[in-house]
C-alpha cells in the first residue's frame, strides 16, 4: 500500500523487480539510475556476494513529478533471485505497490522463469495479496541474444502471461525496454491511487 506522507506532500511506492537469478534485474535498475537526471534519484545501495549475484537489495528513490502536489516517489528493489534466497525474497516483497517480474528469455531458462513466477504467486499468497489486485507487469529481457538461444516475446507470454498482464520485450544493458517497463507499472501503481482505497497515512 503507498505510503502518504501529508506534512512533506510526499506519496511513497514501492515497486520490487522479481524473477529467476541472473535474469537482468540489477541491469533494469543500473540503467534506470545511469539514465535518471541527478536530481531525481537517490543512492543506489547493493549488497553483491561473490560474482555480482544481489544478495539483499538495490534501492532507488525516483520522483517522477507531483499528483494533486504530492510529490510521488518511487522505490525501486530488486530481490535475489536464487533458489535459497526465498525469505529475503519476502521480505523485500512485504509491502510492495506495483511488481516486474523480470524473464529471462533464454530457451534454457524457461523452467527456471516458471518456478519463479510460481514462487512470486506463492509469495504474495502468504501475505495475503491477491495477484489480481496487484500491478503487475512483465518484462522479457536478453532479447539481444542470437535467436536460436531466446524464446521469442508470443512465446514466453504463453509460457507465463496466463494473467495477460502488460509484458514488455527488453535489453536491459542496452536499455531497450526498460522505461517503458517501468513506466507502465508506475502507471498502473498510480492509477490504482487514484481509485478509492484506504493508504496509510504517516505524520500530519
Ligand atoms: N545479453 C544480455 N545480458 C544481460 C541482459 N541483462 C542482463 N544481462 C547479463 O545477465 C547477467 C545477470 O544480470 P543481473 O542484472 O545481475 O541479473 P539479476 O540476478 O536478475 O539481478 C549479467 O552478466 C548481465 O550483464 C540483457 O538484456 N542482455
Ligand atoms: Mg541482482
């Protein structure tokens, strides 16, 4: 739920980046932060174990201009992807707005996206978010590599998308892709802002 915060006229979202290890979530947010003007974003923090695997989160502040003037801000996390990382996996997901759940669209990884998106399902089962409500987006990214390796986007969409949420071919070290990712989930985040449901409201 987006957090209100009425003295600064600040509303806060968090959107977490979720999939499979080495599917390109770290990319999604270097290139977002290389790209973001100064003044917009804030230090992106990451705490990396041996071989530039995310062991806990990357985190980006991001105001993209004001609602009603409220100043909305964006906090972008990614989770670790890998198997054994499934309780920081939720609790990088405890309160999130909007979700990405990044693929990898290498032939050789569509078990492990599968198990992922499964896993995300579970996830939001345990504390309580019905997917249905939740903005979410997906993005099929390494579609730079040769295409006998890659599953084409109509692919990976019947392999995954069964939700038939947005889903976006992307590059994520080239940035192809990647705004637009985050703008449409940004998009459906504050869209369903502006519908009437209860936020949480912190100071005066
Ligand atoms: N070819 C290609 N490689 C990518 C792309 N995005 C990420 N990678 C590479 O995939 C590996 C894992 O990326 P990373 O962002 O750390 O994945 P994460 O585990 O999901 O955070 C790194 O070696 C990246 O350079 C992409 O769009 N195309
Ligand atoms: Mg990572």
């Amino acid at each position: 739920m987006p957090v209100v915060h009425y003295a600064a006229r600040e509303i806060t979202c968090k959107i977490v980046y979720y999939g499979p290890g080495r599917s390109g979530k770290t990319s999604n947010l270097q290139y977002i932060h290389r790209r973001a003007p100064a003044d917009r974003r804030g230090e992106m923090m990451s705490l990396a174990t041996h071989g530039d695997r995310t062991l806990f989160f990357d985190f980006l502040p991001l105001d993209l201009g004001t609602i009603s003037g409220f100043t909305t801000r964006f906090q972008l996390y990614t989770v670790p992807g890998q198997v054994y990382y499934r309780s920081t996996r939720r609790l990088v997901l405890q309160g999130a707005d909007g979700v990405v759940f990044v693929a990898d669209s290498q032939r050789r990884q569509r078990e492990e996206n599968v198990e992922s998106y499964r896993d995300l399902h579970e996830a939001l089962a345990e504390q309580g978010t019905d997917p249905r409500d939740l903005p979410l987006v997906l993005q099929y990214n390494k579609q730079d590599l040769p295409a006998d390796l890659i599953c084409p986007p109509a692919e990976l969409d019947q392999l995954l998308n069964f939700r038939n949420v947005p889903s976006f071919p992307a590059e994520a070290l080239g940035g192809r892709g990647v705004f637009e990712t985050l703008r449409r989930v940004s998009e459906l985040v504050l869209r369903r802002l502006a519908a009437p449901a209860p936020a949480v409201a912190t100071g005066r």
